[in-house]
C-alpha cells in the first residue's frame, strides 16, 4: 500500500492509534482503558471501532491467542506524514512556508522546540543543491 493510498484515520480512530503507538500493541481491553481517561465511551464502541480499522487497514491484528492483540498497520511518522501532506494541499495550497509560520504563530514554540527547528532547517539548508 503505497503512502498516498493510505486510509485516512477519523479523529476517534487517531486517538486509538495514539494508544497504540504509545503502549505497543494491545488488546482492546488495554485501549479502552487508556482511551476511558479521554473519553467516555463503552467497550464495545472500542471494539468495534478496531474492528473497523482492522478492515479499512490502519490496525492489524494477531488472532493466534485470546484476547486478540492489535498494532498500527503504519507507523506514528508515515500518518503524521500523509495528514501533514493533505493538510498541506487542502488548507495552504501546497505552501509549506505558510503551514510552518502559521503552526509557530498558533502556540508558544518552547526553546528546545526552537532548537530542533533550527536543527532541521540547517540539516534542510546543507542537503541543498
């Protein structure tokens, strides 16, 4: 499945995800739980929201033992990566420069934030033609 074919995770879907790209992969029993701090949701919603992902393939899942244990199908960079990409497109037209300077006037960029930008665009500026 190539990068621009990748299904586009539902903000309920991002945040189980989320889960599971923070613990590792897990049952939903062990999502739900951590999701029950966010959101009050029953169990069932958890499972069948899975459920879903596993068939549109953002989750995939281990049916060698009971209870079944899931994990992204994707990694945490590659969908930050499309999102970041179609936000890019649909919202900025294609405009990185807009993008970044609209995102550092949105929220106070910490130092270490700062230095990790600056880190990245001398790295961007010394791989340049």
């Amino acid at each position: 499945m190539t990068e621009h074919a990748l299904p586009r995770p539902t903000d309920a879907e991002l945040l189980i995800l989320r889960v599971l790209w923070d613990r590792g992969p897990s049952t939903v029993r062990q999502v739900h739980r951590a999701l029950r701090a966010d959101r009050a949701t029953g169990p069932t919603t958890t499972l069948k929201l899975m459920q879903i992902m596993t068939d549109k393939g953002l989750l995939l899942r281990d049916e060698s033992d009971r209870p079944h244990v899931y994990r992204p199908a994707v990694a945490r960079e590659k969908t930050q990566r499309q999102l970041l990409r179609d936000l890019l497109e649909k919202a900025f037209y294609g405009s990185t420069g807009k993008l970044v300077l609209r995102a550092l006037s949105t929220k106070r960029v910490s130092a270490a934030e700062r230095e990790e930008i600056r880190r990245l665009l001398d790295e961007w500026e010394g791989n340049k033609p």
